[in-house]
C-alpha cells in the first residue's frame, strides 16, 4: 500500500480517506500501511470508519427517538396502539 502510485489511484483516495479519519500524517498512514495487502487493509479502514462514524450514528438514533416522542404530543396526535 503506497500513496502517489499513478498505477493504484484508489490506494491513494483509501489511504487519504485513512488518514482523514485518523487524524493521521501522510508519513505515518504510509509507514503504518507500508506492508499491507488489501486483504489487511480493508478491515483496519473499516474499524477506523466504523470508529469514526459512531458518534454520528448515535447522535442520529437519539434524534429519531426524541422526534418520535415529543412530535406527536406536540402536534396534539395520539399514539396508535
């Protein structure tokens, strides 16, 4: 796994999309990744997405709750059984 091969485009757009997401340099994704395989790849970047979408995921879940409670008491509706 290398950044800037004109080769492997996507090893670059993955490799950049680990780095955002890690808070990571250029020089550490590029040591961290140096010899990986994609087989090794591919579940290290999606742990990090996974990792970094989570506070996103919960906030959402929360706000479908509230929404769910408070909207119909507050447009006056009851609840169906």
């Amino acid at each position: 796994m290398e950044f800037d091969n004109p080769d492997r485009p996507e090893c670059t757009n993955l490799l950049s999309i680990y780095q955002i997401i890690t808070n990571k340099t250029k020089e550490e994704v590029a040591q961290e990744c140096q010899s990986m395989n994609w087989g090794t790849f591919k579940p290290v970047l999606t742990d990090a997405l996974i990792d970094h979408l989570q506070p996103i995921q919960g906030a959402s879940k929360a706000a479908d709750v509230t929404v769910s409670n408070v909207y119909p008491q507050a447009m006056g509706f009851l609840k169906r059984r």
